[in-house]
C-alpha cells in the first residue's frame, strides 16, 4: 500500500513571494523549513493537516502553463470560506464541469499558473 507524502509543483524563480502569499495567506496553510541539504534551491514547503503530507514548490525556468487540467486538490473544512479568501486576494474562481455527489468544489489557479481544486467533502469531521 502506497500513502501520498507530497506533491511538487513548479514556479518561475523570482516570484516566492506570490507563492507564500497565496498558499501561506490566503489559502492559511503553513510554511515549514526545507531541510538544510536542499535550502539552496529555494524551494518552499507548506504542511497540510495529513501528518507527513506535505505541499513543495520548486523554482523552475519552465512556467507552469495554465490551459493544462493537470492540477493538485486541497480539501478544506469550509469551501464557501476558501472561495471568499480567494475572490478577496483577487483570484478568479470556477465551478467544475461536472458534478460530484457529496463533494463542492472550486478551481482557481495561483498567482504563477498552476491549477488548484479546492473540495468539500460532505460528512468528513475535520
């Protein structure tokens, strides 16, 4: 059996701010350290509320492009609370094409391109 421990996704060097203000403010997860072997790449890792799963950001030359459906999904507690933070920071929102019983969710893309799902599941106790 296999568990997710993190996913990786890129963005063009130079813009770390948007990244930590988009994941760390808007989204309120929390940045943790990188470990010292690899600080000097610059990436930027969040925590999520799954103990050891973690969000991981690398600077890469190549921008992400955002006409790809290739995307990671966050779930949170309160959806209508994520969409307000989002369209507050200015960032654009969208429903889904198709629905999934028991599940809201909502598409965004952050500051540098990358798609982001945002999901309620119905029932879970966060």
């Amino acid at each position: 059996m296999a568990r997710l421990q993190h996913v990786a996704a890129t963005f063009p060097p130079g813009r770390s701010g948007a990244i930590r203000e988009f994941y760390g403010e808007v989204l309120e997860l929390d940045e943790m350290p990188v470990p010292e072997e690899v600080a000097q790449h610059g990436w930027i890792w969040f925590a999520t509320d799954d103990e050891g799963v973690e969000l991981h950001f690398i600077p890469d030359d190549i921008p992400p492009d955002p006409a790809r459906r290739h995307h990671f999904c966050l779930e949170f507690a309160s959806l209508d609370h994520v969409r307000a933070r989002l369209e507050g920071a200015g960032a654009e929102t969208r429903e889904p094409g198709s629905r999934i019983i028991g599940r809201r969710r909502v598409f965004t893309h952050d500051p540098v391109g990358n798609l982001v799902e945002c999901v309620e599941i119905a029932g879970r106790v966060r």
